[in-house]
C-alpha cells in the first residue's frame, strides 16, 4: 500500500462533512475536505435551510408549559417511521440513538458550541389524528438563531481554525470521480479538478476540466448529499405508492445535489438501501427571485388556510396545513392533482405563512430579536419577504370577491375552470361553523386545539374568523406546486458510521454520513419525518463518524 497522504479524506462540504472533520481534527486526526463547488458553498444545503432541530423536553418547550418525554417522543417516531422491512435493521438502531442524542445531549451539546434557540417552539407535522400514527403530539420544532448559517457557523469556524493550524485542507472544486480500493479496503479518491468559478453560492457552476487527481487516506467519509437536485433520478426512484409524480416539479435544492457520490460508493461495493423514501414538499412557490434552474421555496404554513385540490374541492382530514406531508402528497397524486390551492385572507397569511430558508428570514438568520418581533406585533402586513412573494410572485391571486379571485386561480392554473360557486359554497359552510365554540370541522377544532399553547398564539395560529369578512381581507390563493428535498434512505451505516457492503459486513476504510446515508444507518427516518430531524442527522451522524472512524 502507498504511504497515506492524510489521516481521514471527506467528500463534501456540508453540515455533516464540517462536523464530522471538526470531530476527526479534534481527535488528533489529520483531515483534507474534499468539495466539488467552489469555496462559496461552504456548509452545504444547512446554509439555506431555516435552522429547524428537534429537541426533546427542552427548557424551551418547559418555558412554554409543552410535556415531553423520551418515551413520547420515540412514540411518534415510531408511528411515523412505520419501519416494515428487514433491511431497517440499522435504521431502526440509529433512530433509538438519534431519539436518546435529542432528549438527552443534543442540546447541551450544541449550545457549549455558541448554538441558541429562539425561545418560540413550532408545531411541525402535526399528524394524521391518531395518537400511535404519524406526527408530533407535542410542538418540537427548535429554530436557531441565525437559522441555518447559525448552525454551520460553529463547525465552519472549527474546520477554518485547523486549516490555519494545518491540521486540515480544504480542496475546492474537486470532483470526486471514483473510490480507490486495494484489498478490499478504501485507500483513497481519484476524480477531476475543476476551473475555479465565482458563481453565487446554489447557481450552477462550471465542469470545465483543468486536470485530475488523486488523494490516498487511512479512511474516506462520504458526506455529498442526497438526489433532490437531479429530477430525472427523483423519478426514476419514485416510488407507486405515492402515485404518479408530476411533470412539473420545483427544486428545494440546487442541481448539484444528485446523488453522483452515492452511485460511486455503491461501485465500490456499498450497499444502498431503501432509494424509494423520500421527502417531498406539496407546499413548493416558484421563486420570484430564482438562484437555481425551477427554484422552489416551501410555505411553513399555520393551520388555518383551506386547502383545495387542483379541481376545487376541499381536501379531508388529516390532510390539512401542516399535518400530514406525506399523507398530503400521495392524496393529491392519487388523485390526479399535480398541485393544489390555498385560500386564505389576510388576516391568515399575516400571522400564520412563514417561508422556508435563511434567506427567506432575514430576522432570525441576522439574530434580530427585535425584527423578529414584528411578526408578532404587526396588524396588518405578513413578514416582508412573504408579502415580496404575495406582490411578485406569480403562484400568488389577491382579489376583494371570490369571482375576482377563482378568476385569478383559473389564470393562473393548467386549463383548468373552477367554479366560484363551489369554492364560495366550501367557504361559506365553513365560516358558518363559527356560530360556536364547538364545531364538526376538523380544520377548526385543529385550529382550537393549536391555540391552547402559547407559541400559537402569539406568533402560528390566528383566531378563527371568517374568511370571507371584508375586514379580514383582501383574498388571497395560492397555488402549491410539488418541491423536492430530501433523500430518506442512503448508504447503510453501521452506529459507527461504516458503509456496509452487500454482505451487511463493513467496507474497511469507508464512512458515510448526512443524507447520502440516509441521515444514519441508510435512513433513520423509515418513510417519514417528524421534521427538525434533518439538520439534527447530519450533526448527529457526522459526529459519530468523526468520533468512531478516529478510534478505529
């Protein structure tokens, strides 16, 4: 064997590339970052990302009066997994970790790193309204400040600090092309060197060659990232169960995230397991300001917008904002819907419609508590870059009447003819539920349910009115477009983070972490996630990799 050029190579960038060389870096190791983008990149898809974690039993949720427990906690996950194969072996093993790491450490861990929350906890996924189903009986969803850069911030300076104590290097615009392997062993990377390019951090860069490489290591960690840039291969691994996806999709995250890394490793002999979960969004906005080629942003919507297929009936529960993702998605695509409506007012969109992104967060990505505050003191207007999207973007219809406004929907639509009458008719019965602190409507007594917290109240769920009051108004729909995410299965781990091969033994020399392993074990989340989970994979599944790929 070639002498080793450096202790432990890591391919990618990202949250869970960062954490799992600061973690090797703090061991003693020495470390080379390996990144196809250019240097702008740095921290991967987290940057954009709002900076969601789940925590369990937190100081945050006890402040706000929410009982959590461990044992609720792994509950919910359990109801939302819905682990059902042999190959969630280690899944299922890394998700009793991840769920102990969340109730236990997690927090203590990343505030000793500079890492706080904001003190309002969200309601994410709220369920399919069974107690042993889908979703969070309590709010879990943490948002740092700083939102996603602020989660980076600790793990970028780490790795930037070794780097000037030359225990680390970072190799820009590098394409990993292919594993190296002697005996059976992972010794190293081969791939492309790339012209260097100053593109904006998401845009597409350059893939001129200017000549190649090669980098021999002790232990190799992949940490590229899942398939939700790449469209063709969302398809090609969608799976029936979920209907037929669309022909027109936006993209939650830019081109380069295509899953080339995971299709290296498995030619090198890593197994991958479970391709067909993902996570998909049915909440996607064509951005008005796009970085990337079908740029999506997805509404974190409150509970109180009607929701209408793409033919304008109104969709059942569980299948509500916020509840069911999932549940949601395969509804709209059994049916034939390749998007679907919200119709709200102002009043609604106001206190309740945030959107996904740093970027899209000025006020928690700069740590401002007093602009973050107007969320809650504002009496008229939705924070500002909601209301640049309601002005720009073109998914958005604002009209004073529902003639005006189904009109709008119908422009905006795919040839399709919406009858006002139907929609006003839906809207009308459900203002009429009003009349009383009891209701028959699922979406109201959700919305009544939801306003016992605190954190609801003051900055989620508006009071229940009617939608049609001219004093709530103007009107306003939304079309929803499908967006792509997140790769729930991935490369199968070991808990320490080792890539197994075909024969479930592990491949000497080589770790995955992040989304290409599924956020731990080839996907701890089973079919679903309970969201804020994440982030929290990356951190977690990098940090065992940094740790466990040092001691052995």
């Amino acid at each position: 064997m070639a002498p080793r050029e450096t202790d432990v190579i890591v391919v990618g960038a990202g949250l869970a590339g960062l954490v799992a060389a600061s973690e090797a870096v703090a061991r003693g190791a020495s470390v080379v970052v390996v990144e196809q983008e250019p240097e702008q990149s740095l921290g991967g898809q987290a940057f954009w990302s709002l900076g969601g974690l789940f925590l369990v039993d937190s100081p945050e949720q006890r402040r706000l009066g929410i009982r959590d427990s461990h044992d609720l906690a792994w509950q919910d996950w359990l109801g939302t997994a819905g682990f059902d194969r042999p190959e969630d072996k280690w899944p299922l093993r890394w998700a009793e970790a991840y769920v102990r790491f969340a109730a236990v450490e997690k927090r203590a861990w990343l505030r000793g790193l500079g890492i706080s929350f904001v003190p309002v906890v969200g309601w994410a996924e709220r369920g399919d309204g069974r107690a042993e189903g889908h979703g969070n009986s309590v709010p879990r969803f943490h948002i740092a400040w700083g939102a996603g850069p602020g989660v980076v911030k600790p793990f970028a300076e780490l790795a930037r600090a070794a780097e000037r104590d030359g225990k680390l290097r970072f190799l820009w615009r590098h394409r990993v092309d292919a594993l190296e392997t002697e005996g059976g062993r992972v010794t190293g990377i081969s791939g492309t060197r790339l012209a260097a390019d100053d593109v904006q951090r998401g845009a597409a860069s350059s893939r001129d060659a200017v000549g190649d490489f090669r980098l021999s290591a002790r232990s190799v960690i992949v940490a590229s990232g899942g398939i939700g840039g790449d469209l063709d291969l969302v398809r090609r691994n969608w799976p029936a169960r979920m209907g037929t996806p669309p022909a027109f999709m936006v993209r939650g995250v830019p081109a380069h995230v295509d899953g080339r890394m995971i299709g290296i490793a498995q030619a090198a002999g890593a197994q991958l397991i479970h391709p067909d979960r993902m996570w998909h969004y049915v909440e996607g906005l064509r951005n008005w300001r796009p970085i990337w080629k079908d740029h999506g942003i997805r509404i974190l919507p409150g509970p109180s917008s009607m929701w209408f297929d793409s033919r304008g009936d109104r969709l059942p529960p569980p299948f509500l904002p916020g509840y069911d993702t999932l549940g949601t998605l395969r509804y709209l695509l059994e049916g034939g819907n390749p998007y679907s409506w919200f119709v709200l007012n102002q009043s609604i969109i106001r206190k309740e419609f945030a959107l996904s992104g740093s970027e899209q967060n000025p006020d928690l990505t700069s740590r401002s508590l007093r602009r973050t505050l107007r969320r809650v003191t504002s009496r008229s207007r939705a924070p500002e870059p909601v209301e640049a999207f309601k002005t720009h973007g073109e998914d958005f219809v604002v009209a004073n009447d529902i003639a005006t406004l189904v009109a709008g929907m119908n422009r905006v639509g795919e040839g399709t003819s919406l009858d006002p009458r139907k929609i006003e008719d839906s809207i009308v019965m459900r203002d009429r539920e009003l009349g009383n602190r009891f209701s028959k409507d699922f979406q109201l007594m959700g919305i009544r349910n939801a306003r016992f917290g605190l954190a609801e109240r003051l900055m989620r769920t508006a009071p229940p009115r009617p939608i049609l009051d001219p004093a709530n108004g103007p009107l306003i729909a939304v079309r929803l477009n499908i967006l792509t995410r997140k790769t729930l299965g991935g490369l199968e781990t070991d808990l320490d983070a080792r890539v197994l091969g075909a024969d479930g033994e592990p491949i000497a020399g080589l770790f995955a972490v992040g989304e290409a392993a599924g956020f731990g074990g080839g996907g701890m989340h089973g079919y679903r996630s309970l969201e804020g989970t994440f982030l929290g994979g990356c951190l977690f599944s990098g940090r065992a990799a940094g740790r466990a790929m040092v001691q052995s």
